[in-house]
C-alpha cells in the first residue's frame, strides 16, 4: 500500500522526501527504502535538487506492468512464449494464484477448442490465474468480465468496441480480441481458472487472418502498458461477477439474427438474451432455444 | 451387439449353437467366434451334450463386469490402487474416454475439497472418465446423476438409502456413500470429467469413520458386479442430465433446516430446492440464498 501512495506521491512532479515522509505518515529513512525497492523493481527514479523524480515509466515487462497496477495480480513477463495459457496452467498445477502471465508475442497462441491464434509483437496477450470459491456455472462470467474489460478499455481509446458471444470482442464484426477461459475443479468449486486474453493491439492487421483488425487498424492510440493495466483491474474490478447487464450494454449479439453451429447442430432465431451460466437463448422458429456455446454467425444488422 | 445378444441367448440355460445362429441370423462359425471371444474375455462357457452352457460369471474384474454391461464403457480393474478419480484423470490427460476405472480397494482415496476417504476391500470404488459435449455449469448434474444411481441400486437391495446434499447417499443420515465429480474444460465446453463414486459395499463398517455405514451393515444383500453394473448403467441411462426430478425424490435435504458451511461463512434455513446447476436453494431469516457448495449439516429430520 505505502509502495502505491509513494508512486502517487512521484506522480505530480519532482517531491522532496521528507515531504513524502510527512505526507504519508512515515520516517525519512522508510520513503528511502521504499524509493530503492521501486528503482529495483525496475522504475527510473530519479534524484534531484527538487527530491525524488519519477520518469515516465515506458516499457512493457514485469515491473512496469506491476507498477501503478490497481489489482493483486503478480505479473509474470515473457518476450516470447508458446501460450500464456498453458503457462498459467503450468503455474496452476504447480499451485500458484493470482498471476498475470504476459507475453510480448506468443508463438502457439491458442482460442477456444484448441484453435491457433495468430499473437504476434505488439499484441496484449495476458493470461490470468484465479483460484475463486465459486462453482464452475459461473466460469463463463469471468469470460463475460474480461470481454466487458477488454471492450470498455478499447473503447476509451476510441475504438467501437463491442461484445460477440460467447468470447469475442469485434469491431464491425472484425475481431479485435478474444478470451479463452480454461478452468479445471470439483462439481461445486472451480480449483484454478485461466483467463486468456489476446487483443491485437499495436498489430499490423496485414500479418492477422482475414476478418480480424487491431486497436492500431481502428486508429486506438493506447499506451499498451496502460491499456493492459486497464483489463487487468477491469477484469479484477469484476470479480463479483455480476457483469451481465454490462455485457448485454455492450453486446452485438443481442438483437441480432444468428446462426450457431453446435456439437448437436445448428439453432438459428433471433438472439435474445443471455444466462447466468453464459448460455444464449435463441428464439427460433420452434420455441426458445438455450445454447451453452458454438460458433455464432451474426447473419443481419440488429 | 451381436456379442451381447449371444449372452442373452445364452442367458436361458444351454443352447445349441446352430440354434443361437438361427436366432441371431449370423452364420454358426460367427457364433463360434463370438463364444470363443468370450472365453477370452474370461467368461466361463462350457460346451457339453445340449451346447453351449455359460457357467455363472462371479469373479469382479474387467472382463467379468464389462459381461452383460448395458452402457459403453471400458472397464480397467485393479486390485489396489492409490485414487480411482487420479487415475481416471491421468487417461484423461492420455485422451481416453469412456473408462471406467474400478478397484477392490483404494489405498488414497478422495472425497470432496481433498479429504480422505476410506476405501477398504469389498467396496464400490469407480471412476467413470466422459467426455461430454456440454458445459461446466451442467458438471454438478452429473454428481446428482450418479447419486440417483447409487440411490437406486441401494433401495433395490432393500436399503432405505436417500440423497444428502451435496454429494452424498445417506442410510438414516450415515454415509453409504459419496459422488466426486472433477473437471477440466472451458468456460463453455467440457473436455473431461471424472464421475468418482465411492460406495461402501460388502465392507465391515467397524473399519469405516463414524457416521458411516456399508451395504452389508444395513442388511442390503448385493452380489458387487451387479451393483456397480446396475450404478454404471444408471449413470450412463441419465447421460442427458435430466434428473432434478429423481433427485428431488430421493432427496434427504430438501425440506429439512439444513446449517451449510461455505468458503464465505455459514447458512442456516430450511432447504427448498436444488437449482440446474446443482445449487442449493435455502429459505433463511433473511430471505433466499442459493449456495453453490459446501458442508451441509441436517439439523431436524424432515
């Protein structure tokens, strides 16, 4: 907490110790320890006639990330990484919590049913270990947080960013991000919970598959850093899971005719709400269908 | 099928072999081979004066409990092993399906949250490994199905076994036996899941826990491979987890004041449902709360 309100203290300009000192209630020598505990977490620090001066904090890995981040998350940084999920789940099994594992690229990125997801430099590609007491029915809804953080984060950089059931972010129907929820536990209690995220941020949308776009297409400026602490906290924030009528705010399904493509079949109606338990419902012509996942197809403008 | 069918044919005392070809419709050198199939698999046919005779099948292994099973699954039978549920988990790793791993007794078996569960020689130890194309929030549902299962097969022993939940069959609220299912999958797909079911069969309850009971110790008379096939079938006969209905029936909770010990504290009312998801609906002081999971104590009888 005293790291926090100490790089709250740098925040506005250059400030003096013994004013941080006073301001926070603690001794000269303890705001020096804290200062080199930053500076060895990687922050540049500087120290000048006017006291203690924080340089803007610019790069992307592990201490940069932690740095300002408002959510108890660790963050583990990797240049390159086959997928960020499979890493958290190595970190599951050994027993860890509460770890954000980022990757500046990942060479075997991974969607929903083992798909490949194309994550070259640039991207945000996170993936976030939970351990929450809660049932596996509510797992969806930590996709639902994070493509309600996701979206919102795109869209204050100015991007019309909207949710695609079950686990997409898109942009005019172009993906822009995607969520890959992997859990493993009892009947009644998840045991761990990976939250994949993979927003093609700063990406060229050239070297991305047909009908996808980046933050960088749609003209988002972000600070990727910013924008990953944006979705850590956003997701963090959510954590109640009470996140429906968010996502339906922000939802491109609803509405919309679709058609789903399921293990059992195809349902196709009018998409018309979405569950507790992450399901659609679908009125088709036959009475109102309720899909717990599949491939959506958005078949006319809502 | 046809080996199955030829069991049955069988099943009515000796039987000619071109008689059980013309019954069948195959040729007599298919029955031939059927017959010695069988013999291979371990089941005991004897050939005498008035043709083929299937002497009684007694024996608990493999072959003897796939004989005559009316449900798809692979038996893999041990005479001691640690964890029925570990090892169903590690072919799950190794991409099987629909195997029941079973054992005469387990030297480290698991109830729910970890806890040991006693697994002496003469129970019921099964691991049925699925792999459903539904998803988590429908995990639970299968904890209830074989529970009904369970139930079901007790009662038809002259036992008065009912349901407690959440994952308990109780004789006059002594565990008979406990149901631990486990998972692995996505937010809205299932990859695997492990239906554990632990039933103290022909087992002395004076080496049980208290508060314990078996099969023998409540006068129920079983021979062990009819009652496991008689659970395996039941649980298979409910693959599409419509049993809320059965469940509510054979029910010991609902209707009872119940004091549940959850990871968030404690909930004390009377028990009124059970939801789709496996949930528990309680009718407290304060009003209705749905809890997920957790310890469930019954404070009066019904």
């Amino acid at each position: 907490m005293t790291r926090r309100a100490i790089l709250e203290a740098l925040s506005d300009g250059p400030i003096a110790g013994p004013a941080i000192a006073e301001e926070l209630g603690i001794s000269r020598a303890a705001v020096w320890k804290h200062v080199e505990t930053l500076r060895e977490a990687g922050l540049e620090i500087e120290s000048g006639p006017d006291g203690y001066e924080l340089v803007a904090v610019t790069g992307y890995d592990g201490p940069a990330i932690e740095c300002g981040l408002e959510a108890p998350f660790t963050v583990e940084y990797h240049d390159s990484i086959g997928s960020t999920n499979d890493r958290a789940r190595e970190l599951a099994a050994a027993g860890a919590s509460d770890v954000a594992v980022v990757a500046d690229e990942q060479t075997g990125g991974r969607g929903r049913l083992g798909r490949a997801w194309e994550s070259p430099a640039g991207g945000i590609w996170t993936s976030v270990l939970l351990r929450p007491t809660t049932s596996p029915a509510n797992a969806a809804r930590f996709t639902f947080a994070a493509a309600v953080a996701v979206a919102r984060t795109a869209r204050e950089a100015g991007v019309d960013a909207r949710i695609k059931w079950p686990n997409d972010v898109v942009v005019d129907g172009d993906k822009l991000a995607g969520i890959l929820t992997e859990m493993e536990g009892e009947a009644g209690r998840i045991s761990w919970l990976v939250v994949g995220i993979g927003l093609n941020a700063d990406v060229d949308p050239d070297v991305l598959p047909a009908g996808t776009t980046s933050l960088r297409a749609e003209g988002g400026d972000v600070d990727r850093r910013i924008a990953l602490q944006g979705i850590l906290e956003g997701l963090y924030d959510r954590r109640d899971l009470d996140v429906l009528g968010e996502w339906r705010e922000l939802s491109t399904t609803l509405g919309r005719r679709v058609r789903i493509s399921t293990a059992d079949g195809t349902v196709e109606g009018e998409a018309v709400d979405v569950t507790d338990t992450g399901a659609l419902v679908v009125e088709t012509a036959d009475g109102r269908e309720t899909v717990t996942t599949g491939d959506c197809e958005h078949l006319r403008p809502a």
